[in-house]
C-alpha cells in the first residue's frame, strides 16, 4: 500500500492536504461537513496579540476564476485563541498549525512565546497578509522577514513555518527565512489586486487593494514552487488556487512537500477530503509507494 505521509523538517503529516489559514476558521463548521482527522494539517485562522475586528465591508469580492478578499485578520486574539478555540481543535484528530501576525518583529515573538507552550504542533509566521491597513507589502521585504523569523524563534523551541509573500524580494526574503530559523517555507499568501465599482467608480475596498485568490493565480504560486525549489533547503508548502488533487500533484512535482487549500473550501467544503482520496487514488493506480518518488521530477532532464 503506498504512504501519502510526507515529513516537514521535524514533522510528520499522515498526508499532504491542509487547510490553509484564514479560510478554514478555527475547523468548526468544516467539522458538520465531514471527518476533520482525515487531513494533514489544519492552519488555523491567524491571531494577533489583542483582539482585532477587521476592515469594514465588503470584504469579498468574485472575480474570473478568483476571489478578493480585504477581511483584514479579523480574529478574537491569542489569549482566546489558547483558552476557547484551541482545546475545540484539539478534538479535530488532526496536526494544528497556529498562524500568528503582528505589527512588528517583537509582536511575534510575544505571540510565538505565548504559543510555545500551547498544544500545537507548528507555528506558522504570517509575514505576507495584504489587507492590513497602513503596513504595505513588509513581508515581501527580506530583512524584515529575517528578524520576524529570528524573534520568533529566539521564542519557541517549535517547528517554524513562514508565509512568503508571492511579490517583491521572494527569492531572498525565502533565504533570509531560512538562514533565520524556518523549518519551511510556505509559498505563497494571495496577490495584490483591486477592483473598481463601476457603479460609483471608487475601489470596492476601503483599504483600496486586496489580495487575490483562487484558481486565477495557481500558475503563477506553481512557478515560485518550481523556482524556489533548487534554491532553498528547508520543506516548501505549496498554497494558492489549489482545488483538486490535480493541482497538488503538480506543485508536489514542481517540488512541493504538501499543499494548503483556501478559496477551493469557500467553493466545496468537501474540497480537502476529495482531494485526499484523489491522491491516494493516484499513487495506488501508478504503484508509486510514497510521493518522494514524484517530488521534483519537473526538474529532472
């Protein structure tokens, strides 16, 4: 029988497939939906140090083969998170990845501190959110995303993720990240975009841009994957326009380690678990035993 477990620097997922951050919540209304146990991993929606109620409407907006959003991380804050979320999590049968944003370095490594001696088993660094007003783009900047990294992990004996932003100084904000302390790289948060209301000809978001998902940018994310692969050392989790097993075996052989899912759960909440059984499905119908066989062989010539 072939292994869909995949190893992430120090840990090990029963399968590729996660739920990405910001898209699946805290997994409780996915739970009414079908068995939660049955990914890899759930990133849990990102939490600040205090409370933050997020920008105001609207906060989604479709376009061709994607969606904006400018939800600008609404979240309870880390206390609640720890004391009223998590334990609900913890019933999910699943590996939990906290997610985790802050304003400045040192607002992450509060918030990794905090978290480290949590019952979870990642921590994922939120270094690219587009929305947050008056922050830009910092993520896309290496340096920053090197002391974000560097007080987190001065913070937490935990495996560190980060999420790279998919503009500006990838390649290197990547090395910085690693040569900092990451276990792995996620690549990549959403594209900013915009959109205009033509019935008032003002942007649609108070915050002007937004970030795009869905479909529309999996070519794109699946190019910094291939890209990125023979450059750095550490595991790359792929993220962005992932819906069906099929995109995950192309980013898993352009070289990704496992794959996170967000708008594909707004579009089927049963996306993630489909996408299990696709992938299984695959390895049995071809013989391969474990997905290292695959992993990277756009590369090979």
């Amino acid at each position: 029988m072939p292994s869909l477990e995949v190893q992430i620097g120090s840990l090990r997922l029963k399968n590729p497939v996660m739920a990405a951050a910001g898209t699946f919540g805290f997994g409780q209304e996915y739970r009414e939906f079908f068995d939660i146990s049955a990914l890899g991993a759930i990133c849990a929606k990102t939490v600040t140090l205090r409370a933050r109620t997020g920008n105001p409407p609207p906060r989604l907006w479709e376009t061709p083969c994607g969606l904006l959003n400018s939800i600008g991380l609404e979240n309870p804050g880390i206390e609640t998170f720890l004391k009223e979320e998590l334990p609900k999590m913890r019933k999910l049968g699943t590996v939990i990845v906290a997610s985790i944003w802050g304003e400045e370095p040192g607002d992450y490594g509060a918030l990794a501190a905090a978290v480290d001696k949590a019952d979870v088993e990642a921590i994922e660094l939120n270094v690219s959110c587009p929305n947050v007003p008056g922050k830009g783009f910092v993520g896309a900047q290496a340096g920053f995303t090197a002391d974000v990294v560097r007080s987190a992990r001065a913070a937490t004996t935990k495996p560190l993720w980060v999420k790279l932003a998919p503009e500006g100084e990838v390649l290197a904000a990547a090395l910085a990240a690693q040569e900092a302390g990451a276990q792995a790289l996620c690549i990549a948060n959403t594209f900013r975009a915009m959109a205009i209301d033509i019935s008032t000809g003002r942007p649609v978001f108070a915050n002007v841009l937004a970030g795009l998902s869905g479909p529309a940018i999996k070519p794109l994310a699946l190019r910094w994957v291939y890209e990125l692969f023979p450059r750095v050392e550490v595991p790359l989790i792929a993220s962005g326009g992932i819906t069906t097993w099929q995109d995950a075996v192309e980013f898993i052989m352009a070289g990704a380690r496992a794959v996170q899912v967000g708008t594909g759960n707004f579009v089927d909440p049963l996306c993630t678990l489909t996408m299990v059984e696709g992938l299984k499905k695959f390895l049995e119908e071809r013989n391969l035993e474990c997905w290292e066989v695959i992993r990277g062989c756009a590369h090979r010539r």
